[in-house]
C-alpha cells in the first residue's frame, strides 16, 4: 500500500544570520550568508498548513531575533491562533524584546551547555552566559509566562557531573520545568562529541542520578534510549513530516537535511500543499523504506527489521551517501541489548 505524506510541523528558519559561532553548529556555512524568508510567504504557508491541521510551529535561524519582521509575525500567529516555540540563543533579548514576549508568550528554547560560564562559554561564545542570565530576569520581570525549555548539548568538555549538575542548578534556580540533553552536533571542523560506549555511559549514569536528584524538572535525554531507524521508515500508512524551511525557502523531511537534492521544492516557487503532495517527496518515502535493502551491511543483520539502517541523513555526513549506515551502527548493536527485547514485546502487545 502507498504511503501518503501528512504535515504534522514546520520548523521554520527565517533567517540565516546569526551573531553567535557556536563551535558545533549544523548550519556553519548558511550563518555566513544573509537570506531570510518573506514575511507574506511565510503567513502564505502559515494559513496552507492551518488548513492541513498544523497548529504549532517552531521558529529558527540563524538567529530568529534578527529577523526583522518577527514580531509581525508573532502578530500574525497570534491572531490565526497557531501556537509558536521560538529557539534563540538569548543574547539579543533587551528589555523592549522581553517585553514584546511577554505579550506575545511563545515557548522558548535556549541553550546551554554548562552553568559553570567559562565551560559554557567554551562552545557558545564569551560572555553568552551572562547575557542568558540578565536575559531571563528581564523576562521574568515584563512578566512573561510562556514556557521556558533549556538544551544542553554534550561534548567532551562539559559532561563532567560538576558541569552536569550546574545545568540542573541553573534550571532549578530560574525556575526552568524542561531541560533536553542530545550529543553535540559533528560538523566538518567539530568532531568533539561524545563517541565511546564508555563516553555515553558515564553521561547517561551522571544523568540518570541528576534526575533523582532534582524531580521538579522534566528530562529528554535523547540518546537515552536507542534510536530505531528514522520516522520516515515506519510501518505506517501516513508519514507525518515535521519539514525544516531554509532561510532560501527549500523544504527538506527534517532538521537533519541540508543538501539541495533532498528538498522537497521551494515555498517562494509552490505553495506548501503542492510541496508536500508532490511526487519528490512521494520518492523520498519510498526511497527511505527500500534503502536498507541495498546497503551490504545491512543484508544479513539481525536488526535490520527495526534499525532500518539508522538515520539517512547521519550517512550522507559521515559516508557521503544514504546507501550506508549512519556512523553508529556498532554503537547501536552493543546498546540495542536489552532494548531489544522491551522493543519486541511492545511489539506484541
């Protein structure tokens, strides 16, 4: 039977630009150019995919706060009723923007990578910490009551229980609910993350005490339990897309695909109905449910029925290609253990 796509999200990058240089950003080359979405367009796709059942959006960058029509644009969302998550780095918000949030109250996500400021510092930026602080007093005190989300992003520098801990102090201190812990982003200049069985044990045990020790706080650790393949090989009929929008307006499966010959089609050029119904990502389900079956690896192992040969677009960063498994195969063999017998009998059930 066919598999039909369905938009579940959008994850929109209105801007390209950004005033930070994180060490391990996925988008290190767009940053140095300037594109930014129009703001027509984006209320075009907004009400196209209201009307395709999508009420939240999550808006990105670059940088979001830089993007000078935000706030019409918050403006917009409002009035249409769709709910928005803004993921910033913090460091641009003055007294006038915390005010503007706060009537507007979208979720916010921010990062950060230690509550020690020269650990945080190391992969942010200098002084990024200390304005994430004065940035979140301001916000408390314009009164804003949207919901605050803190992501912490392991590397070999930070996933000692010292800096560890300080993360879920700062949490606690600021009154955060939510915090996700994923592994650091690889790129092609940052290769520090955490790779060795050993590596993610440690963290996942220093993690696992921090929860117990603060409970008011809602952990995602996302490398906690093993990834079995991508949401694009389910067993399902319907494929629900969460879609990524470039700052250039190329629509992609994920937050993970970057390269032109995965995009679905343009939002400046096709409407997102067209984009999505369209036969390119027509090919790109099928594409992702036969992939396995022509990587050697995958021919006679005995995961290749729930793995589905892990994430394609992890194989196109480390092996160039999609018709290769995705870099962490052994890791995921050695961790599936006894996942795989929980994995199964849910099956079952």
């Amino acid at each position: 039977m066919e598999k039909k796509a369905k938009l579940i999200g959008l994850y929109l990058e209105i801007i390209s630009s950004c005033n930070q240089q994180c060490v391990y950003c996925y988008n290190e080359e767009i940053i140095k150019k300037v594109f930014k979405l129009d703001l027509k367009v984006i209320q075009k796709v907004l009400l196209d995919a209201k009307s395709m059942g999508v009420d939240s959006i999550t808006l990105s960058g670059g940088e979001p706060l830089l993007y000078d029509k935000v706030f019409e644009l918050l403006d917009f969302c409002k009035e249409k009723k769709i709910h928005v998550d803004i993921i910033t780095n913090a460091t641009l918000i003055t007294e006038y923007v915390a005010e503007k949030l706060a009537y507007y109250n979208p979720g916010i996500q921010f990062t950060l990578d230690s509550g020690i400021s020269k650990i945080h510092n190391l992969s942010r930026g200098v002084g990024t910490y200390e304005s994430q602080e004065k940035a979140l007093k301001l916000l408390k005190s314009c009164g804003y009551r949207g919901s605050i989300a803190v992501r912490t992003n392991l590397w070999k520098q930070n996933y000692s229980k010292e800096s560890l801990q300080s993360v879920f102090d700062f949490a606690e201190k600021h009154d955060i609910k939510n915090l996700d812990i994923a592994l650091a982003h690889e790129t092609k200049l940052f290769h520090d993350s955490l790779k060795s069985i050993e590596e993610l044990k440690l963290a996942e045990h220093e993690i696992s005490e921090l929860e117990q020790m603060y409970k008011k706080i809602k952990v995602n650790y996302q490398e906690k339990e093993v990834s079995i393949g991508c949401p694009f090989t389910g067993g399902e009929n319907i494929v629900g897309f969460n879609v990524r929008i470039s700052p250039e307006g190329d629509v992609y499966p994920c937050q993970m695909f970057d390269k032109k010959q995965f995009s679905f089609g343009n939002i400046n050029i096709l409407s997102i109905k067209e984009i999505m119904y369209g036969e390119k990502c027509k090919q790109f389900i099928d594409l992702m449910n036969l992939r396995k079956y022509f990587i050697p690896k995958c021919q006679n192992c005995g995961y290749q029925h729930l793995c589905n040969a892990g994430c394609p677009a992890k194989a196109i960063f480390s092996e160039g290609t999609i018709f290769a498994v995705d870099g962490t195969c052994r890791d995921r063999k050695n961790l599936l253990g006894n996942g795989l017998l929980t994995f199964t009998n849910s099956i079952s059930n």
